[in-house]
C-alpha cells in the first residue's frame, strides 16, 4: 500500500465518520484492518495525529470473527470466554492494561456471538477487582 492510498483511505473513513457526528479529533486511535500493520503504517498513522493500537495477544478475545461454516480454525465463544479467564487466572499481571479485541459483526454461519457474552464477562472481571476505561 502506498501512502497515498493510506491517506486517501483513512480520509474516506473520517468523512464517512462524519456523517454520524464523529471528528477526527474525536477519534484519534486507528486499528489497522485485520490487524495488519507494519513500521511503514505505524509512521504514516502517527504522521497524522492518530495513535496505532492493537489488540493484546494471549487471550483469543479477536477469534470471534470465525464461522463454523467457513473456518477450520473456528472457535466457539465459550473457548473464547475460557481463554481469557484462564489467561487471567495464569499471567501474573492477570488482565491488567489489556486490550481485548471483539468484533461487533458476525460472519456467516456464526450463532454463538461472543459480543453476547460481554456483560457477563465485565461482571465477572468486574467482581475480581478490574475496572474498565475508555480510551480517550
């Protein structure tokens, strides 16, 4: 991708954004499609005010974007739920700073959508000291 593309892209973005009332100052992180960024991207996003942010690996928050009907590599939303209790449970600093990434489309095929299971989730983590912020 060239950096033309780049901006020509996140300014399309923005405008679309626009339309429901959000600027760009309102909305300074960019989250790369699909997650996929490299050194190039990360300059460019920050050449342009924004701040880059990614998920934070180990917990398997983001494999909510898999079908049963069209991925070998699906995976439930009670094995996503169990992964980030588990990764809780495990790492020392539990889910302290943590980033956790869920989609909020489901792909085709996809019934058991993890985003359900978001309320239960913050109580639970809630009841075990965290608190949740947004990022501003």
């Amino acid at each position: 991708m060239s950096r033309e593309d780049f901006v020509k892209d996140l300014t399309a973005n923005y405008a679309e954004m626009e339309k429901f009332g959000i600027k760009k100052e309102d909305a300074k992180y960019f989250l790369p499609p699909f997650e996929w960024y490299n050194q190039r991207i990360s300059d460019w996003t920050r050449e342009l005010g924004l701040q880059l942010v990614d998920f934070t690996p180990g917990t398997r928050s983001n494999a909510d974007y898999t079908s049963p009907v069209i991925d070998k590599n699906y995976v439930s939303s009670d094995v996503i739920y169990k992964s980030i209790m588990d990764y809780e449970k495990t790492d020392k600093n539990g889910l302290n700073g943590f980033i956790l990434l869920t989609h909020i489309s489901a792909p085709q095929g996809r019934k058991d959508l993890f985003y359900d299971r978001l309320d239960e989730l913050i109580t639970e983590l809630e009841g075990k000291g965290y608190k949740f912020t947004l990022l501003k």
